[in-house]
C-alpha cells in the first residue's frame, strides 16, 4: 500500500508512520521537518501555510492522511489564523484538488470531540448528534474543527474518504505538556502539580489503538462518511490524575487541585458514541492507561 501522510512529528503522524513501518507500506510524508520517530520511503519538506503541494506524485498515493493542524495545545498560543488555515483551509484545498487531478485512494481526515461544546449533560454524542450541536464553542480550535466536520457531512465525493472524530488521544510520544506526560514527570520527580477542579470528563484511547482503528477501516472497506472512536475509558481529570499516583504507589497531595483556571471548564462531558464505526470494522480498541504508563521515560 502506498500511503502519503501530511504532517510529521505530532502524535498521531508518528504513530501512523510507525504502523506502515511495521506493515510495510510505502511511505511519503509531507511536512516542514522530516520525522524523527519512524523511516520513510520520501520526505517532501513543505510549509503548508504557504507552499503548494505536486498533485502529480500525491494522487498516486492508494491512501492519503492528513493528521496536521494547529490548536489543540493552547500552551503553544497559535494565532486564529494558523488555526482556521491548517485545520480548514489546507484539507478542503488539498480535498478538492485531488478531486481535480483524479485521485482514485482514500482520504482521511480527523476531527474533535471538542466539537461538541460546551456540554453539561451526561451523554454519548453519535456523529449526527455532534454535527447538530449549538453548544457554545469556546475557541477558536473548536470552531475549526466543526467547520471541517460539516464540510465532510456535506461533501459528494468522486473517491472514498473517511472523517474520523476523535476523543482525547494519547501515548508516550505525546507533547510533555500534556496531561499524562505531565503528571507522571512530576511523580517521578516529585514536583508541584496544579490543577483546575478537575471534574471534567473526557474519553481516553491509547494511539495504536487509533491506529489499528484507522487501518482497520481500510481492511473492511467502509463506505465513505464520518465516523466516532469512541475511546476506551472515561474518566475525570482528577480520576485520571489519582489513578496515575496510585500506579506509581505514591501518595496524592491533598491541594492538587482548584490551583488553576482553564478555558475548556464549561466542557465538563466530552463523549463520543461510536457505535457506528464499531460495527462496521474487525478491531476493538481495549488498551487501558494501566497497560502503557510504564512506557513513557523521563530524562532531565
């Protein structure tokens, strides 16, 4: 299989470059930086903002994955610009380019369940349910996020696609920043935490487990559309971030959280239905936090 991947070094690209490494696909990958975590057949070094991509080689490819973006890590304080051209602009550019030039693969993109919004209620949002909501949108990732889903929901498409929308992802290649990498760090070295309430819920799935989702999908040959992974466990922040301590065998501080205020508080219930993906695939994820944690390393 000849796959070309459009974006390198984030979590989900590096992920997805190991997969076809394992599996022996031909890899292209198309980016400013050549990837660090896995090999590759080509790197085309482009700066998606504002260079253009050869159509003529990119339509060869049997399946093309866009996996870059911007927003989702709002330490970064990425511009709405950025956000709104990376997260909507280039796909549906690059999507209707290939449309163009003839591509006869498959494209896949992703979304968010940021998507859903400012939600209260204790419920799994199918993907009709997610492309309907009116919840408020806090930011300006969110917003991008649906503008795209609601491209892809509306679309009539010549070659086959899929729009996968995904939960909170993780794995130890994942951005220190981030809630697990930053958590366990601090165990392993005794720092301060600090944390909002912490009573947010979201859904967690380890990233082979999206991955093998993805190809999956591609072995059984679903038809074109949008789909939820639903993820694995759901938890709050302060469940995860406890559950984190009492696998390492060490004791919680008592004033962890209530230190901090985010913009992301209003999104108490972020869950997806994704029963619809299920039924359709050969794969079901059921990698737990518990079964990982060990592998993320920490060196100062």
């Amino acid at each position: 299989m000849k796959v070309s991947l459009i974006g390198t070094n984030g979590l989900l690209s590096s992920s997805i470059g190991l997969y076809c490494n394992s599996n022996g696909h031909d890899l292209n990958v198309y980016g400013r930086s050549a990837p660090i975590h896995h090999s590759f057949n080509r790197h085309i070094k482009i700066n998606l903002l504002d260079e253009v991509i050869d159509y003529t080689a990119l339509v060869k490819s049997d399946v093309i994955i866009y996996s870059a973006g911007a927003g989702i890590q709002a330490n970064l304080n990425q511009g709405a610009d950025v956000i709104f051209e990376l997260n909507v602009n280039v796909p549906i550019k690059i999507y209707n380019a290939l449309k163009l030039n003839g591509f006869e693969g498959i494209f896949i993109s992703f979304g968010s369940y940021f998507e859903i919004g400012e939600n209260l209620d204790d419920k799994r949002f199918s993907e009709g349910d997610l492309l309907t909501s009116q919840l408020v949108a806090p930011n300006d990732y969110t917003v991008s996020k649906r503008l795209l889903t609601r491209f892809f929901s509306s679309t009539i498409s010549p070659f086959k696609f899929y729009h996968f929308i995904l939960p909170t992802i993780y794995g130890e290649n994942e951005s220190a920043n981030r809630l697990i990498p930053y958590t366990l760090k601090a165990i392993a070295y005794n720092d301060d935490l600090g944390f909002t309430s912490g009573d947010q819920v979201r859904q967690y799935i380890y990233i082979e487990d999206v991955v093998e989702v993805i190809f999956s999908a591609l072995r059984s040959d679903i038809i074109s559309g949008i789909y939820n992974i639903e993820g694995v466990e759901e938890l709050t922040v302060r469940e995860l971030v406890s559950k984190l301590f009492e696998l390492n065998s060490v004791d919680l501080p008592q004033d962890t959280f209530g230190k901090l205020a985010r913009k992301d508080v209003g999104m108490k219930m972020l869950k997806l239905d994704g029963n619809k993906l299920q039924k359709s695939i050969d794969y079901q994820p059921r990698t737990q936090i518990a079964d990982v944690f060990k592998k993320y390393d920490f060196k100062r």
